[in-house]
C-alpha cells in the first residue's frame, strides 16, 4: 500500500494537528474512501465515528504499514 507522499516538516507538523473527514484521510493516501475502509477492516480497525483525530491518524498510519 503506498504511503502518504514525503512532505516537509511544515507541512506535516501543520497536517499533524488537523482533524480529518475519512475522504480527506483517504485522498491523502491516495485512496478511496470505501478502499481505506475495507484495508483496515481486513486488519481489525474500525473508523470512529466523526472526524479523525490526529492520534487516530497515527494509528490508522501504523497499521497500513506507513511508519
């Protein structure tokens, strides 16, 4: 699965404390919704509900495999 695209440290520090709707954590993965879903689904992690907070992007991140 690929990762998010390398970003400089601004832009990631100003990403880091952003909450995120699942389309927006999906299109900066480069996903599709349903597609982030169903990858974390398979490996036992549901979405909460509402917006993603950014300990949840971490962790979301961890079990794709992207740190």
């Amino acid at each position: 699965m690929p990762c998010p695209m390398e970003k400089s440290p601004d832009q990631t520090e100003k990403q880091k404390f952003n909450f995120k709707t699942r389309k927006e954590l999906a299109e900066q993965l480069g996903l599709h919704e349903n597609t982030l879903r169903r990858m974390l689904k398979r490996r036992g992690f549901t979405l909460p509900p509402g917006r993603i907070s950014p300990e949840h992007y971490q962790l979301i991140l961890e079990k794709l495999g992207c740190q």
